[in-house]
C-alpha cells in the first residue's frame, strides 16, 4: 500500500535519556514525540520491542509477543504506589551514553519484582480486575512465555534443549507441576507484560495526539530459545533433541565477507501452512496492535531463504530453499486486512523477490550510504526512485553517516561531494536534504545523524556480537537547531504543513 509523503526518525527506545540505566517508556519517551512534532516529523521508527535474547539483539527475541521488561518505565510503578520511593542504586556512575545490560537488567528486573510483589500483595481494586482481563485475552501466548521464562529462571537461562526432558519434550503432566512449583514467577513475568502493554497503550495514544505514527520491526526469524520454539517446536527444522539441523542466515554481503549466521532455526512452511499460518497470523495482529506501520525484517525470506548447516560455523556453505511467497501473504490479508508493511529489501535481491515485494504493493528500502559506491545507474540513487519506497541515510546496521564518510573511499566522497553540490563539512545534513528531497513517499533519518555524530554512536555492527545496542544520547547534544532544521527540509519538501515554515 502506499503512504502518505512524509518523515520520521528511526531511535530504539532504549537509547532515549533516562535515570535507570537505559530508555524506556517513560517522560523522556513523551518528550522525544514532542521533538518530533515540533520538527515536523511524522513517524517513530524503533527496532523490535521484545524481550533481548543473545548479544542483547533485539532481533533475537525469546518472544515474537512479548515486550521488553527493560522497557517498563519505573517511575510510573511509584506514581502508582506499586513501588516504594528508591534512588538510582548505583547508576549514578553509569554512562548516560552506553547502556550496562548486565547491570540495567539486574536493577530494573529487582524493582519490577518488588512492584510486583506489592501489587499482588496490596492491590484489590479495578488495577487487578484490569490484570485478570488481560491475562485472560493474551492466553494464545501468554500462558507459555510465562512458564518459559519462568523455566529460563530455574534452568539459569540455559536452552531448553537442556532442561529436564520431559519439560523440554512438553509432557502436559510435567507442565501442569512446573505451573504450580512456579506459580509466582509465572504471574510475576504477566504482571510484566501487562504493565508494558498499558504503558505502551498510553505512549501511542500520545503519539496520535501529536501527530506521530509508530513503525515497529518484525524480525523474520525467531529465537531457538524461544517460547515460540519452544512451545511448538513441530514448526521449526530441530531434529527429535530440539536441536537445529540448520540455520539462518545471509551469505557474504556488503555487511560481511563471510556472510552472517544468524543461527535461528528455520521454518517448516508446509507444516505452518497446513495450520494456515496461524502463529504467523497472530504474530501481525499483535504486532499491529502496538504499531501503525510494520517494517519485516529479511523480508526476502518470503521469496527464498538462506540455509546453512546447523555444523558450520559460518555462512559461506549454505544454499537458497524456497520460502512461502504470495499465499503466504494472501492468507494473513485475509485474517487481518490491510498490511501497512515496510519490505526490508536489502542485500542479495532478485527479480523474484523484487516481484514478489511490487506484487504485494509494499514499499522497499533504499538506503543512501550504499548509493555512491559506483556511478549514476545506482538504484539507491535519489534519481532512480519510484515514490513507491522508504530512503534512509543509513540504518541500524549501517554506520553513522559522519561515520560512513569518513572511512569511505575517494570515488565515494567525491561522487557524494558531486552529487550533493557540497564540500562534505556538514555530510550528515547533506544526506538528510537528499532523503527529504527525494521522491520516496517516506525518508527516515536515524538520530544519530540529526545529531552529526561519528562511529562512537553506531547502533550495531553486523556479524559482530560485543558493544552493540548501547547507545544512548542526552537532552544536552540536542538543542533547538536539530529540530528546526529537520522542520525547515521536511516542509521545504512537502513532508510537513508548509504553512509553518519558519526560515533559519
């Protein structure tokens, strides 16, 4: 489907600023949809919101429904009197510009416990009667990421593969006496869920009022320790152990000469299609629930996926096997509707996936750091655009653009310099003009680059597992020219009300 024209800023919540360690859904969320408004920007892009599995990736979620418990604003459990009055104990040393996982983890998971406890403890009014409601309507999923988690707990996050066999195996008389032994650690992670998905609710609700559109992240694949895989292991590629018997991944890409081996276990599409895609169909209704456009990551998967060798240890071996392609999204239209969907079509893409991708009418991505690395027939190139797709100056997997230009070659920086009319002092603006410009119905711009920062503010380097995922800005690096400028383009460019153009 087509979008309306317009921009928007791609930030994971958890690098908002915040007292607690790392982001999360609190006032700085609040102030962040203001500065979008007052800049003219109409989407929120984040990263997948679920609860970080290995290397803390978002993109390696122990739960295709669940929401991060990192992201649980704290503040709100004391307003609300569910948590006692409590200092910061000991982030006061923590940099507001990386985030501790280990110790934010550790910090946030004890409060949250206490607000719990009490909450159970003291609570007998129409919160509770709001607590049962929802533990009641998310039972599809919530009744098995509960006792997972739980079991995470008991086993010490080993892979389930390990645990006790007959809980690893499913036994229904083995499960029923893991729910009573763990019956308040099964609550207790509901009562997270719940308190994230209220707060999410009144984040969006806020976002609508500004003006401000949300843009969440599927990732293609699942975690192997998982409560999906998990749960229904029967729609996973795992041999009669749990164990996988090949994996996801990429093969060697701009990103990586080795490739990237992700290591999810990979569907069984001809079982999922015997349930008509069920998981999957809940999987979107869920996730629309809590956003208003959704970005699917690896989107080629659909089309053709890469199969590796669970015994390798790259990505190199590996083949193309067949993925479900249009009557896979035929049925999911059919249970939902309309599919406000971003293709995530980078890397290797082929005319099949590129057919399957204009057949459903989702937009592409272009993304302007990978334009200049040959001449003027570049499809990433602005000139080359149909209206059709979404531009970036970069992405989470990218660089900075300061970062980018600095380590990119003479023939990039000179055709950059070229093409943008420019001396390169200011690249950053540079490259967002070029995306507000372009005839891309939807131009994002990471927040790094509003703020002209270099590679020390990278999000994440592919195929690497160690500092990723930790940055964070302050209120301070921001001041009031970011916004005026990205209001200034964006209504120069018919991205926002033109009436309010306010000349620098």
């Amino acid at each position: 489907m087509r979008f309306m024209r317009s921009a928007g800023i791609l930030l994971h919540p958890t690098s908002l600023p915040g007292p607690y360690g790392s982001g999360d859904l609190g006032v700085p969320a609040y102030h962040f949809i203001d500065w979008l408004h007052a800049a003219g920007q109409a989407l929120w892009q984040m990263l997948p919101i679920g609860p970080a599995g290995m290397a803390n990736s978002p993109y390696m979620v122990s739960s295709a429904f669940a929401g991060s418990p990192l992201l649980i604003d704290l503040q709100e459990l004391r307003e609300l009197g569910w948590l006692d009055n409590f200092e910061a104990d000991g982030f006061c040393n923590i940099s507001d510009h990386r985030i501790d996982y280990a110790a934010v983890t550790r910090f946030r998971m004890e409060k949250l416990q206490a607000a719990a406890n009490k909450f159970f403890r003291v609570i007998r009014n129409g919160q509770r009667d709001q607590y049962e409601s929802f533990c009641s309507s998310e039972k599809y999923w919530l009744d098995d990421y509960a006792l997972f988690q739980s079991l995470n707990w008991h086993y010490d996050g080993q892979e389930w593969t390990g645990w006790e066999t007959k809980l690893a195996r499913r036994d229904p008389a083995t499960l029923r006496a893991a729910e009573k032994e763990f019956g308040l650690d099964i609550q207790f992670h509901k009562f997270i869920q719940w308190c994230f998905v209220r707060q999410w609710n009144k984040l969006k609700g806020y976002a609508h009022e500004r003006g401000v559109q949300l843009i969440g992240d599927i990732p293609f694949f699942i975690a192997g320790h998982s409560a999906d895989v998990w749960a229904h292991p029967e729609d996973y590629s795992l041999d009669e152990n749990g164990i996988p018997t090949h994996v996801a991944g990429v093969p060697p890409d701009y990103f990586s000469a080795a490739g990237q081996r992700w290591g999810n276990p990979l569907y069984r599409w001809e079982v999922m299609k015997e349930k008509k895609y069920q998981w999957w169909v809940e999987r979107f209704q869920k996730t629309f629930e809590l956003f208003d456009i959704v970005r699917i990551d690896h989107f080629r998967g659909f089309e053709s996926y890469w199969e590796v060798p669970a015994k390798e240890k790259t990505a190199i071996h590996g083949e193309w096997r067949k993925g479900p392609g249009e009557d896979f999204f035929k049925i999911v239209r059919k249970k939902i509707g309309k599919l406000p969907i971003i293709a995530e079509d980078l890397g290797i893409i082929t005319d099949k996936v590129r057919a399957l991708r204009d057949a459903l009418d989702f937009p592409g991505m272009r993304v302007l750091h990978f334009a200049f690395a040959s001449g003027p027939d570049h499809e990433y190139l602005p000139h080359r655009y149909n209206a059709n797709c979404v531009v970036y100056t970069g992405t989470h997997d990218n660089d900075t653009t300061c970062g980018w230009y600095a380590k990119a070659s003479e023939h990039e920086k000179d055709f950059v310099r070229r093409y943008c009319q420019t001396n390169g002092s200011a690249i950053h603006w540079d490259l967002i003009r070029l995306a507000l410009q372009s005839h891309a119905d939807i131009a994002i711009v990471p927040f790094q680059d509003v703020l002209g920062l270099d590679s020390e503010s990278r999000m994440n380097i592919p195929g690497t597992i160690d500092g990723n995922w930790e940055w964070r800005f302050t209120w301070d690096q921001v001041g009031s020219y970011p916004a005026e400028r990205m209001y200034e383009l964006s209504a120069l460019y018919g991205r926002t009300d033109p009436n309010k153009l306010h000349l620098l």
